[in-house]
C-alpha cells in the first residue's frame, strides 16, 4: 500500500504571500497523483490531476509540480478564499486502488 | 451540468449494514469513460477511499465489508457497509472517477453516517 505524507501539517501565511506545499509518496507513483481543496463543511474539489494538470475552472495561481516520490503544489500568491485545508491523493494502475495524504491545512496568519 | 447526491439512513446501528445510494443527473452512468465510488471522512479527520464500480478492489481496510454496485436505468449507484462499528462514522461521499487520469473531477455533497445503538 503506497503511503502519503504531506508537509507540513499546517502552513500559516498571510493574503499575497507563496504557499509551497508538499506531498512525498512511499514508493514511485510516476505522475499519477492530485491535489484536492477542502473547505468546512464542503466537498473536496479538484485542484490539480496527473501532477501537473488543472481542470477548467481552476486559476492559474494554482500549480502543481513532481513526479516518482517527491510534489509540490503551488498558490503563487494567496487570496482570501484559499485558506483551507489541502490533500494529496495517488491511483495505482493496478490493482486500481487509490489513497490520501493526511492534509495540510492552510491557514491566516 | 453533472450533480450527484446521496441519500441514506444518517442513523445504523452497530453490526447492522450500512446503505447509502448516489444519484447522478447531468450525465450517463453507463459512459465507460468514468468510474462511479465512494470516499468518507470521519468527524474531523482526512478522507479515506472506498471504493468504485466495476472494480473487485476495494480499500485494503475495508475490503470484505464492501459492496459497490451500479442500477443503470436509475442512473444511481449504491454503497452496502456491513458489520459497521462506530469507527465507520462518517460523512460519506459519493464521486465520480475519471477512467483515463487521477481525477475524482464530481463529488456529491456528502452525508454524515452515524453508527450508534
């Protein structure tokens, strides 16, 4: 079972300022991985898929980076609505099975 | 525009089985291009996959206590948890899951389960 770990557990940054945050995977996962955004009481939305891809509908301040072991997702410059909590998620091929980092909540400083 | 809700008891007694379903409007269940599953997330804590449709793989965790199934002229899809415990507490979520990339692009809203005599 692959593993995620996400750093750091929570990221206090204040509005306009470069939110780096980190997912490092147990084993390769080649770039199939993705980065949700959680806001309570909310859904979890689709931020980044395939490492580096944005759906339609998400802004550009958002990107995502990495493949093997080591990703990154980037908010290049934080706005009020970005503060929330963040997680990380991986498919394998096979047997197709997928799993969670445990989160980063981002928050005002 | 693609919508999906669940629906279900909030309320399972301990050892019984819990039974939501998912209903999806906007778009066809049978499209092979999509998987339909589950993702829950207990009270406060991080989200734990399930599971999906059409794949005999589960969560490892949960595996034997899982069923997924699809009715196709419902364009609905259900979930069956058996033997619950109060560890099974949780909001659950249904989702729909790209075939093609790591996308689980549609979540329905949620609802919150609790396993409690």
């Amino acid at each position: 079972e692959i593993v995620l770990t996400q750093s750091p557990a929570t990221l206090s940054l204040s509005p306009g300022e470069r939110a780096t945050l980190s997912c490092r995977a147990s084993q390769s996962v080649s770039s199939d991985l993705a980065w949700y955004q959680q806001k309570p009481g909310q859904a979890p939305r689709l931020l980044i898929y395939d490492a580096s891809n944005r759906p339609t509908g998400i802004p550009p301040r958002f990107s995502g980076s990495g493949s093997g072991t080591d990703f990154t997702l980037t908010i290049s410059s934080l706005e009020a609505e970005d503060f929330a909590v963040y997680y990380c998620q991986q498919r394998t091929n096979w047997p197709p099975m997928y799993s969670f980092g445990q989160g980063t909540k981002l928050e005002i400083k | 525009q693609l919508h999906l809700q669940e629906s279900g008891p909030g309320l399972v007694k301990p050892s019984e089985t819990l039974s939501l379903t998912c209903t999806v409007s906007g778009a066809s269940i049978s499209s092979r291009r999509f998987f339909w599953g589950w993702i829950r997330q207990p009270p406060g804590k991080g989200l734990e996959w399930i599971g999906y449709s059409g794949s005999t793989f589960h969560n490892p965790s949960l595996q034997s206590r899982v069923t997924i199934s699809v009715d196709t002229p419902k364009n609905q899809f259900s979930l069956k948890l058996s033997s619950v415990t109060a560890a099974d507490t949780a909001v659950y979520y249904c989702a729909r899951h790209s075939g093609t990339s790591t996308a689980v692009d549609y979540w329905g809203q949620g609802t919150l389960v609790t396993v409690s005599s």
